[in-house]
C-alpha cells in the first residue's frame, strides 16, 4: 500500500482510543485519514489517543459519545458533518463483554453487551446511511472469531458479534445499490494490553490450534480495517475477514 492511500477520506473509528482501535485510527492517520475517534469514558486513554493522532499530522476528532441512544449517534454524525462535510467510511468497533456462565447471567450482565455491540453498531449504521449515499463510502464491522467458533464463557458476547455478521451480509445487499459496501473483520487472538497481562497458561491452547502457532498484532487488524475503508477494496462487499492466524479448532 503507498502511503497516504486514504488521503483526505473522512472516517469515524468507534471504541478508538485503546487496542485494536486505536491500532486502526492511529494507522488510518498515519495513511491520510482524517479522523473522528470516540470513546466511551476513559479520559487518561482519549488523551493519550489525541496525543498520538496529534503527532501523525491528521486532522483528528477524539470524542466521548454515547453510542446506546439514537440521539448520541445522530449528535456524532451532526459534529462530522459540521467539522469535515463528509463521511467516507464507518468503522464500527466500540464493544464490550461479559464474561460468565450462561445459566448465571443476570439482564443487568448481557444487556450493555447487547446494546453496545450489536444495537449501537445497527443504530449508527442507520443514521450514517445518508452521508454515505453521497460518498458512495463503506462501513466497517468488528466482529469477531468468537461469533465463529464461540468462547468459553462467552455466550452473549459470541451472539453479538454473529448478530453483527448477519447484519454485514444484509446490509450489503441492501445498500449494494447505493454503492454502499458493508465488510466485517473477525479477529482471532490478538496482542492487546488486556492480553499482556495474562499468563501464557491462560492461553496456550488457543495458540495451538491457530495454524501460525502465535499471536496476531492490532496492527494486523488495523491493516485489513484501513484496506476496506479504501478503494482498493472497491469490489469487496458482504465480507466477513477472519484474521486468526488459521484458528482450527
């Protein structure tokens, strides 16, 4: 990829300011992106973020929003608009789980789960769908390798993101028309801070049924989310990418 492939393209990178999403940002910024980062409440994070954007030279939005109404979606999409005029690619990655048994789980475990992941994902998709008609841009779903193979422990996180694969391959057909594209990325095992902290024995069968017997980098999803938010993937459409390292369990 030459540098500065996303040159003055508008993209929105939700959950961006820590892991895999702030892996994409910083590598969007980094390629021409101009950016509009949100996050949902760690302040130490988002600075750090507009500290490393800063020094990329893009012109770069970090925002806290509340993606779990329509009105945050709608006010997110309002202060794109008013800062860049456009919008060229929606890279929903903001998340989170619950880990438990499922037998166990309580309504105040799996419902932020759900609605972040999945309804927040379709809620700022659908406000975003007229911006993106007159750009003829693309969204960007995280799901991932869980939604799958499952996850010990992981039975709502797990719907969620098979949720969010369905509504990828939807979506692109619904919106194929506008010249749309709808893709999802599925990452596997991924080297984030969360997983630094871990001992090796908490994940070692993980990486022995993964074909390259290691790790992948955020960088590797960053890679693949930047691709599809390009025109270089111009044809790519109702695509769910594993990057797993050829997870085979």
């Amino acid at each position: 990829m030459s540098e500065a492939f996303l040159k003055d393209r508008v993209c929105i990178v939700t959950g961006g300011t820590r892991g895999i999403g702030r892996a994409i940002a910083e590598y969007l910024a980094r390629n021409g992106a101009k950016l509009a980062v949100t996050y949902r409440g760690d302040e130490t994070a988002a600075q750090a973020t507009r500290t490393a954007l800063a020094e990329t030279g893009a012109e770069a939005l970090v925002l806290q929003s509340d993606l779990t109404s329509s009105e945050g979606a709608k006010t997110l999409l309002g202060v794109v608009q008013d800062r860049f005029g456009r919008l060229d690619a929606l890279i929903n990655n903001a998340g989170r789980t619950f880990d438990g048994a499922f037998a166990a789980l309580e309504l105040a475990d799996y419902e932020p789960v759900v609605d972040t992941n999945l309804l927040g994902t379709i809620r700022l998709a659908l406000a975003a769908v007229p911006m993106l008609r007159k750009t003829r841009g693309n969204i960007v779903n995280l799901s991932s390798l869980a939604a799958v193979s499952g996850k010990e422990g992981q039975v709502v996180y797990s719907t969620t993101k098979g949720g969010i694969n369905g509504m990828t391959r939807m979506l692109a057909r619904h919106l194929g028309t506008d010249g749309i594209r709808v893709n999802s990325i599925a990452p596997g095992f991924i080297r984030t801070d969360m997983v630094n902290e871990l001992p090796e024995s908490a994940y070692s069968h993980i990486l022995d049924s993964t074909a390259l017997r290691d790790m992948g980098n955020p960088e590797d999803v960053a890679k693949t989310a930047a691709f599809l938010a390009s025109e270089m993937s111009s044809y790519v459409n109702g695509s769910v990418i594993r990057i797993d390292g050829g997870f085979h369990r």
